[in-house]
C-alpha cells in the first residue's frame, strides 16, 4: 500500500495552480511577465504586441520551445491577416 504524503499533494497541487495561462511552463519571473502580456494581446487580437511580448519572453528563456511554438503561431496568424 502507498500513502502519499500530504505535504506531497499540496505540492502537486501548487505546481497545477502555478501553471500560467497559455499552458507554457516558464522558469524565469521576467518571461512570465511577458508571456501574461502576449496572451492578453492574442486574446484580443493583437498579433503585433503578442508577437513583441513573446520576443521578449524568448530573450528571458531562448530554450523553450513552448515560447517558440506560441511565436510561430502568432506569426501564422499576422500572415493570414
């Protein structure tokens, strides 16, 4: 029989809660600042700034691939107007 700790599943819990909208893991506080902007701005529609905002995201984090993935569909999305 295996009892999780619940110290354990309050943990778990705080990472689900933690997970920013957009569903892009980030590391570091100043991409999280940018990634909240660009997925305010792709909310509404606003690819120019989605597009700026997760440029900035990028230079915070250049390996995450999730951040280049969201870019790439911004830029999807300016190209088909």
């Amino acid at each position: 029989m295996c009892i999780r700790d619940s110290s354990e599943d309050r943990v778990q819990e705080m990472r689900r809660s933690m997970r920013p909208p957009g569903g892009v893991m980030l590391r570091s506080s100043k991409a999280r600042v940018f990634f909240a902007r660009a997925h305010r701005a792709m909310q509404s529609q606003d690819w120019a700034q989605a597009k700026l905002n997760l440029q900035m995201a990028l230079q915070n984090e250049p390996d995450n691939d999730a951040l280049k993935a969201k870019l790439e569909e911004v830029l999807d999305r300016m190209k088909s107007g």
